[in-house]
C-alpha cells in the first residue's frame, strides 16, 4: 500500500510541476485569466495530498480501510466544486466555469490515477 500511496503522491508532484510551468507560459503570454484558472487547479494537488493522508492515517495499515474512506471523500470534495461548476454554468459565468472545469480535470485526473493504483 505505502509504494503505491508513494507512486500517487509522485504523479500528484510531477502534475503539479507541470501546472506551475503552464501558468507560468500563460503570465509571460500575458494570459492572466487562463492562468488563474490554472492557479486554482494547482491548489487541488494540495487538498488531494489531504485526502490521501487523512483514510491512510484512519485506515492503520488496513488497505481496504483506506481505498473505502479516499473514494469516500473523493466524492464529497469534488461535489462541491460540481455544484458550483453548475451554478456558474446557470449564471453564464464564463471565468467561474473556465476555473471550476480545470478543478475537476485535476480532480479526475488525480482519481483515475488512483483507481489505476488500487
């Protein structure tokens, strides 16, 4: 369990990397709106980072513990921002939506990755 939570967290750093280096082409672009979308995906490596820490440290070294309390969360968490991707889409707030869908993206991307492992 501890090599493949260590492989997880090792693709969360190399996306977060590879975030931090395109927003850092969109600023010099002088492309401040996509790069602020961008800054609020580069936040969600971090509450991930939680979301694996909080059902591993739960979980005692239980493997089937810790996959069930990470699904868990993976699903609240990520209902929030799908709610709020909802509300901007009703209110045709096209910054909200570029910024909620890049959320998601990492957030899809973080548990397929996931799933994959486990």
């Amino acid at each position: 369990m501890e090599n493949k939570i260590k492989e997880l967290k090792e693709f969360m750093a190399d996306e977060k990397q590879k975030t931090q280096s395109r927003i850092d082409s969109l600023i010099a672009d002088d492309r401040e709106d996509e790069a602020r979308a961008y800054r609020a995906a580069l936040n969600i490596y971090d509450v991930f980072t939680s979301l694996i820490d909080v059902p591993y440290k739960q979980a005692a070294g239980d493997e089937r513990g810790f996959i069930d309390g990470f699904k868990k969360l993976s699903v609240n968490v990520p209902a929030q921002w799908r709610n709020s991707l909802s509300k901007a889409k009703e209110h045709d707030d096209a910054e909200k939506i570029m910024i909620e869908e890049a959320k998601l993206k990492v957030a899809d991307s973080i548990i397929e990755k996931f799933d994959e492992l486990f």
